[in-house]
C-alpha cells in the first residue's frame, strides 16, 4: 500500500485510534530493540551513551515544537495571558514527574517485599518501574496531540496531525535506546535472554494505554488544551534534565553525548517542520 494512502487512511480513523496506533509503533519500537539480547549479550557503551544523548535531544525538541509552541499559539487565539497555560502545564509537568520519581523507591516496601526476592529481582523491578514512570508522558503527549489535531467540528488540523506524527516518529526513534537501556543491563547481570526482553518491551507497554487516555482528556476538556499540551513538555523534560542527559555522560563521554544530544534536537525539528 502506497505511503500516501497509508497516510490518508490514518487519518480517517479518528483521534482515539490514531493515538492508540501511535502508541503501539512506539512501543513496538522499544520492543524491537529489547529483542537485540536475544542475539547478543552485550553493546557498546559508547554507542549506548550517543544514543541516550540523541534521544535526550529528540525529547527537548519534541517539548518545544510539538507541544509548548502548539500550546503558545492556541492561547493567543482564545485570548488568555499568552504565558499563562504554558508555565501553569508545564510547572504542574515537572511536579508530577518529581513527585512520582520520589515515590518510586518506596513501591516495594510500601507493596510488601514478597518473600525469597532477591536483591538482583527488586533491582529489576525498580529499573522496569522507573523507565515505565518515564514512558507515560510520551504517550500521554501522542494521545494529547492527536487530541488536539481533531477540532470541535470533526476536522482535522493539518499542522496539529502533523506536528502529531512527528513527535510519534521522534519518540519511536528515541525509545530505541531506552529498550536496549533496559534490557542489556539485566543480561549483563546473568538474567535470561527471554526475561531481559520481557522486562524491556515491558517498560514500554504503558505508551498505548496513556496515548489513548491523553486523547480521549482533551476530546471532552477541550479548554484544558493548551495547559495539557505544556504538562506533557514539562514532564518530558524533567525525564531528559533528570535521567537522561546523566546517563548518557555518566562514564565521561560527555563530549560525544553533548554532540548526540544537539544531533536529535536538529533530527526532531526538521521532523517537525517536515510534516507539521
């Protein structure tokens, strides 16, 4: 089937199914990647830290042009304070991801620590948790942008779809090295080839369910827009500021991951500008 009808029929199938679709390929994205370890027990790190780096860069991009300057320019057409909605959904953004990333450690205990689990088992856990946390505003953005491409009266926004469908191709580039970020280390540490790609494309699995949950929000609070559209920047950003741009310096290749980072950025902008 030719791109252009693969494309035509996309975007007939209503907000809800193209976030829900959106969501998979990002996930099948990271699951392909989790699957490497099935060939391969270890990568090399200098790669992985580019590619962290790259996809710390797709992410600020993708914060900016797909969804804070969407957000800018609604606000200008409704006639609210432009700076308002940006700096209200960005800064509660930011809080969310703070507060959950600070409640994450106390999970296991706060479960119960099931009996004869191994320090190597609660390691694991808390590693597919943490990366799964960081999934959700992805997907929340994908269903949120779809949302928005879709006005009152049923049309479609050409800019909105399009700004859409990049942001869904740069979070699909950039979760590759997030599935291989999750995998390898567990079958570094003896886990087996089948478990460490359980647990990778695991940590994706979220990505359809909160793209479909972020859609269907802003269909029935059309309002909120423009507040939902800078949540999803600022928890994406916290995600680069906190995990992110750290790993991919952490065994001081700072220069490599500095040059990966601005390369994802310019990746994720022409994206933007391409389809948006």
């Amino acid at each position: 089937m030719p791109l252009q009808s693969v494309m035509e029929w996309f975007r007939d199938v209503g907000p809800l199914w193209q976030a829900t679709l959106a969501g998979c390929f990002t996930w099948g994205v990271t699951a392909l990647a989790a699957s490497g370890v099935l060939l391969r027990r270890s990568f090399p790190r200098t790669l992985l830290d580019a590619m962290l780096g790259f996809a710390a860069g797709v992410m600020i991009a993708a914060s900016f042009w797909s969804l804070l300057l969407p957000s800018i320019k609604m606000t200008e057409a409704q006639g609210m304070p432009v700076w308002l909605p940006a700096a209200v959904g960005f800064s509660l953004g930011i809080t969310f991801l703070w507060a959950t990333s600070r409640i994450l450690p106390h999970i296991p205990r706060l479960l119960g620590k099931p009996a004869g689990l191994s320090k190597q088992s609660e390691r694991t856990s808390l590693l597919v948790l943490a990366v799964t946390l960081h999934n959700i505003p992805e997907g929340l953005a994908i269903g949120i942008l779809f949302g928005a491409a879709t006005t009152a009266t049923g049309a479609t926004d050409p800019a909105l779809f399009g700004a859409a469908v990049a942001l869904t191709l740069g979070l699909g580039i950039q979760n590759f090295p997030e599935g291989v970020a999750v995998a390898l280390p567990l079958r570094q540490a003896g886990v087996g080839p089948l478990r460490c790609f359980w647990y990778g494309q695991l940590s994706a699995i979220v990505e359809p369910m909160a793209a479909a949950l972020g859609a269907m929000a802003v269909l029935r609070l059309r309002s909120l827009l423009p507040f939902a559209l800078a949540f999803a920047a600022g928890a994406m950003i916290y995600v680069v500021v906190e995990h992110l741009i750290p790993e991919s310096q952490a065994r001081g290749k700072k220069g490599l991951a500095t040059v990966a980072t601005a390369f994802g950025f310019l990746v994720m902008m022409i994206l933007d500008l391409v389809f948006g």
